[in-house]
C-alpha cells in the first residue's frame, strides 16, 4: 500500500466528495418539493393532474438514472439545448428522486387512518387546520424510513454522474486507475470516501426512525 | 432535420443490435437474481442464528452491499481483483458476481425477515396437530415465506435491470454501449442519432421494466395475507 | 313537565349508498337537555344518523335543523356548525402525536380561538373530574381503551358543544373498562346535556334514556320511553330485537 499516493491525493478525493454531497443536497431538496407536490395531487386525485404525475412515476422509476443523463447530456444538444453536466446531474437527480419521494409521501398521507380527519373535523376545525394539525403530521413520521432510504439511495445514484464529465469521486478514481495503475490506492479512497459519506447519515436516519415510533395510529 | 435523425434506427441492422444488447442486459439480471434467490434463502437461514459471531459477519456484509454504490462494487471487482490477483475478469463477469453478491445480502434480509416475522403460534399449531419439524417447515413455513419473497424478488429483478446500464462504463457490450457504437457510427451521416438512440433506450428499459413491476404489484397484492 | 325547547330536528331524512337506502324516512326531535337513546341490530343505520347529523356525510332528501339553522349538506362554514355538535367515535381517535392536554387544548384553540390558559384551566377541571389529571402530558398510546374513551369525551366537551352525539362509544372497550366511561356519561346526563347515545349497553340505555328510538332497517320502528319500551315493546320487530339479550337457560329446570 503506498501511503504518498495516498496522503498525495487525499485532497483530490475531498474536492470530488465535496461536489457529490452538493449535487446530492441540491437533487435531494428538489426531489422533495417534487415528491410533496406529486403525493399531494396523488392522495386528494385531482384529475388531469393526477394522470400526469401517475405517467411521470412510471417513467422515471423503470428507467435508469444512466440513460436519463445521457440523454440530457447527449442527446438535448441535437435538439438545441445545451446543459452544463452540473445541471443535467440536478436535473437527472431531481427527475429520479421526485417520484421516489412521492411515493413516499403518499404512503404516509395514506397510512393516517380517515377516521383521524373525522375526529379533527368533528371538533369544528377547518379542512386546512386538519390538514396542518392532524393529517401532515402523522403522514411525516410514517415517511421517514421510506425518506431516508430515499436519500441513502439518490446519494448512490450520484456515482454515475462520471459518465457526464463531471469531476465526481468515481471520475477521480477512475483517473488515478488509468493513469498511474496504482489500483488497491485508489479503490481503497473510494471506497473510504464513500462509507464516509454514507454511514453516519445511515446511522442517524436509524436513530431518528426509532425515536419517531409510536405504537398503532388512530388507536 | 429530425427525419433523418430517426432514420439511424432503420439503418443497417441497428435496431436489432440493440435489442440484442438488451438481452445481454436481460440476461445478466436473471441469472443474477437466480443465483441471488438460491444463496439468499440460504444466507437467510443462517441469519436467523444466535451465535454473536455469525450475527456481526452478516451484519457487516449486509451494510457494507447497501451502502456501496452498486459502481463501486463493479470498480472493486473488475479493477480490484484483476490487480489483487492477476486474474482479468471481464465486464460480464464482474457484474454477474457484483449482481450476485448485492442480490444475496438483499434476498438474505428479506428471508431473514419473513422467517422471524412468521408468528410464533404458527409452529406451535403444527406441533399441537402432530407435525415433525420438517413437516411444520415444509407445509406451514416455507409456502408462506415464498408469498412474501416473490414479489420482493420481482421487484429485484427490475432494478437490477436498471443497474445493469452501469456496465456500459467498464465497457461491456450491453444495450448502452450498443447506442453509444451506433451514435459514434453515425457521427457523421446522422449527426442528431444521440436524441433519438437515447430515447429509444429509455423507453426500451420502460417496456421492459414496466410491466415487470407491474406483475411484481399485482402479485403483493393477490397475496396479501 | 315544561315544554322544553326544540334543539335538533330531523325532518325526513333520506340518505342512500349508491342505490342502497340506508336512511329512508327519519323524522325526529331533540329537546334541549334530553337524553335520547337510539338502538338497533347491525345495518340499522343508527351510527349513519349521527354522522349525517355531523355533516360527516351527504344526505340526500330532507333536513336537519339545529336551533332553527338549516345545516344539511352544507358546503360552506360547516366546521362553525361542528363547533357546536360533540361527537365522540368508537374508536377514539385521539391525536397519537399529541399529548392529552394538547389533543383537548387543538380544537378550543385553534378553532374557537380562545386563550390558552382559560381552556388549560377548564382541561385540567374535566380532567379532574374524569380521574385523568394525572394524565395530562401522557400520550394516548400509553392510556388503556377505557382511558382514552374518558379523554375522546373530555376533547368534545371542551368545545362547549349544544348537543353531544355518542356513536357506540363502549363497543370497542373491554368489559372492565365500559363502566368508567358509562359513568361518565351518566353523570353529564343527570346535569342536563342534551344527549344523542347510540349504543348496545341496555340496561345503560335503560337508566339514562328519556326517550328510545328503535330503528331498523333504516327506519323508526319504535319511539317511546324507557320503562315502557324494555317491559312492554309495542311492535314485533322490536320485541325480537329485545329477545336477543336474553338466554333461557339450557339446564332445564
């Protein structure tokens, strides 16, 4: 194991890591204001709407998050639109992500009992005051692990982002690989990297379900 | 502009070496998830041990396959084990064995899971009608292990699929990488064919994932305890 | 005994199931601080009545009018009508993510906009009077059925409701635990709440009722009071309804 190589290009796998984690953030919040928005239309049915959400969830959950880049990268520029691979990475991230997120949501606006709406509107409160007191609430704590597997699985998905020229940590390895042969270094950095990232966020997703666990709902 | 963009599909047999770059991507998933189901039931098994030892090994195998990115693992495998031991495995290769290896630890918690979740009276009300072990597993366990397992393993499979689309990067011929050939092709005669491969690609993992969900859906739901 | 002033009337009511008929004639009066009591098997109806009553469900022929105000099917403003009908559900429904001080405390204030402390002082006095002041920050999953019935009661009072609408509030409950909140409405009762109960708890029925309705496949069958109605039924059906809850005794004398 050559330690140089290492501490010499430690700084190289910060910079590509540092860039994940803001493409991921930024993907991640817009695939929430995506997903609440697609839930909502879901759970209250609004027509048209709803068909048009329902199509777009089926698109982007049977189709590889790699073939959606490529097509943004390669494929807009044929029809006049040019994205930097920054945005076809948000984009890309945001399209995949917002359906994933959707469901989500929707299971959790779903798994609040009617019964609950009932006793928040029989005591005289507004649809919107049941909505804000009673039905939001519970629907979120029921989301969270499906939320955090979410955001465990769009921060994933970001290793692709390499194939659109993006400096990503799998760029940064795949480079050092080609370039200098010194192989074991650079799959040991990435792989590093990567539990970095991921396993404290695992770990406080676990902690955070536990706390928000309340036994039965409605009753 | 747009009709000789899409004339790239009808020429030569390009259509059809996509849909055979499908296949090996079709292929690569079901013998992955084969293998998967076959080690997972087994891997499930000893997961339902008590011994300390077992438990931190699983564990640790478990964890490590979810938090990897599925590329790592195929970086690992097709660049790592070449190095390590001089021994060059191809891009088709490292993925059956990634694929394998992540459908293992998958299917490996889901038997886990459906085993520890079967209710306790369950053997105890084999036991109480007169049943060997062996019976009670057979009749009464198992049958009800597969209905949960089944649409999970379906559902396996359909993201595999798409994973699959990773190997194109370490340079397997798979249905990406036929587009890619095709579009380098045609650099010059269709100058658009990016748009239009790519779209096609897309659509061909939709009709090919979507109905396979579609089967996974219906069959959690017919079998709903 | 004075005339008491009409609270609620029910004029004709119809409502249907898609083409199913589940209310199909229902006229009624209630009077301020009477306690009526409505029985009947399964399917009967008795638990839609009191959701339409709540506006919890669309009717589709005749009117309900609470102190001289139409409020059937209303589309606007009906959570103001709400604010003035209690009701309390089988199966509780307190808010799991609140404690018990907030679940009374939401409806008060959010709705009726009162002060905090007032209605904190007027919890804490019911709850008291319940047994259940020792609860107030506890959360429902830790209260047992019986308890959390009490607090579901509580949560409606707190509203200053006109009329209050029991909808078999004891049926989930195990045996132990029907009497505490039998009590509970006992007591209300005797200091003069205007009452609609639905329930299957008989000899309750007996001892709080000023009047019965005996309704049967989605109609009034019966409508009479108390003593008369459990030693003496006047119509077939209710007397075979009445035959269910008593046993010969298969030992033979």
């Amino acid at each position: 194991m050559d330690i140089e190589f290492i501490q010499k290009y430690t700084p190289l796998y910060i910079e590509a890591g540092e860039l994940t984690l803001r493409i991921a953030l930024i993907g991640i919040v817009g695939s929430i204001i995506v997903g609440l928005l697609c839930s909502l239309i879901r759970y209250y049915q609004i027509p048209i709407l709803r068909r048009i959400t329902g199509l777009y969830i089926e698109l982007s959950r049977n189709t590889p998050l790699l073939i959606q880049l490529f097509f943004l990268y390669f494929g807009l520029p044929k029809a006049g639109i040019v994205l930097s691979s920054e945005t076809c990475a948000i984009v890309g991230l945001i399209f995949l992500g917002g359906s994933y997120m959707s469901e989500a949501f929707r299971s959790g606006l779903e798994a609040v009992n009617s019964s609950q709406i009932e006793a928040g509107l029989s005591l005289g409160l507004t649809r919107y005051q049941v909505v804000r007191y009673v039905l939001l609430p519970q629907a979120i704590s029921v989301s969270v692990p499906a939320f955090a597997a979410n955001v465990i699985f769009l921060i994933k998905e970001t290793s692709v982002f390499s194939a659109v020229a993006l400096a990503d940590l799998m760029y940064v390895a795949k480079d050092l690989i080609g370039l200098y042969y010194q192989t074991n270094e650079a799959l040991l950095m990435l792989v590093i990297a990567y539990l970095i990232i991921l396993l404290p966020i695992s770990i406080v997703f676990s902690f955070i379900e536990r706390k928000l666990r309340y036994a039965g709902f409605g009753n | 502009m747009q009709d000789l963009g899409i004339s790239v599909l009808f020429q030569g047999k390009n259509f059809i070496r996509l849909l055979e770059g499908l296949w090996i991507t079709v292929r690569i998933s079901l013998i992955s998830v084969a293998i998967s189901i076959l080690l997972g039931i087994i891997l499930g098994m000893i997961m339902t041990s008590k011994n300390p030892i077992i438990k931190a090994i699983t564990k640790a195998y478990l964890e490590f396959v979810r938090i990897m990115p599925q590329l790592v693992l195929l970086f690992l495998v097709y660049f790592g084990v070449t190095k390590a031991f001089g021994i060059h495995l191809s891009g088709e290769l490292s993925a059956i064995i990634v694929f394998s290896v992540w459908g293992t630890a998958e299917m490996g918690d889901l038997v886990r899971g459906a085993l520890e979740s079967i209710p306790k009276h369950q053997y105890e009300s084999g036991k109480a009608i007169g049943l060997t072990k062996l019976q009670i597993f057979g009749y009464i366990i198992i049958p009800q292990t597969v209905r949960r397992l089944v649409p999970l393993a379906i559902n396996l499979v359909t993201r595999m699929i798409k994973t699959t689309s990773l190997i194109a990067l370490i340079g397997v011929v798979e249905v990406v990488k036929v587009g890619q050939q095709i579009i380098e092709a045609s650099r010059l005669s269709v100058p658009s064919a990016a748009l239009w491969i790519y779209g096609v690609i897309f659509f061909l993992y939709f009709i090919v994932c979507y109905p396979i969900s579609l089967l996974a859906a219906k069959l959690e739901k017919a079998w709903k305890d | 005994m004075s005339k008491r002033e009409t609270l609620l009337e029910i004029k004709h009511l119809q409502k249907n199931y898609d083409d199913l008929q589940v209310l199909k004639d229902i006229s009624l009066d209630v009077h301020k601080g009477e306690v009526v009591v409505i029985i009947g098997p399964s399917g009967c109806g008795k638990s839609t009545l009191l959701r339409c009553i709540n506006g919890l469900e669309k009717i589709q022929g005749g009117e309900i009018i609470l102190n001289g105000e139409t409020i059937s099917n209303r589309t606007k403003d009906m959570h103001l009508v709400r604010q003035k009908i209690g009701m309390v559900f089988q199966s509780y429904d307190l808010f799991p993510h609140m404690t018990i001080l907030n679940n009374i405390l939401l409806g008060p204030m959010k709705s009726q906009r009162r002060d905090r402390s007032e209605v904190t002082k007027e919890a804490e006095e019911l709850l008291k009077r319940v047994g259940l002041l020792d609860k107030r920050d506890a959360y429902p999953r830790q209260l047992s059925g019986g308890q959390k019935q009490r607090v579901a009661i509580v949560r409606a009072l707190c509203m200053h409701p006109e009329i209050m609408l029991f909808d078999e509030v004891t049926a989930a409950l195990d045996p132990e635990m029907v009497r505490e909140v039998l009590d509970v409405m006992l007591e209300l009762a005797k200091e003069g709440s205007t009452m609609v109960i639905v329930t299957h708890e008989m000899s309750f029925a007996r001892a709080v009722a000023d009047r019965i309705i005996f309704m049967d496949k989605g109609e009034i069958v019966e409508e009479s009071d108390p003593e008369t109605f459990f030693t003496n039924p006047k119509t077939d059906r209710a007397k075979k309804f009445l035959n269910i809850f008593a046993f010969d005794t298969i030992k033979g004398v």
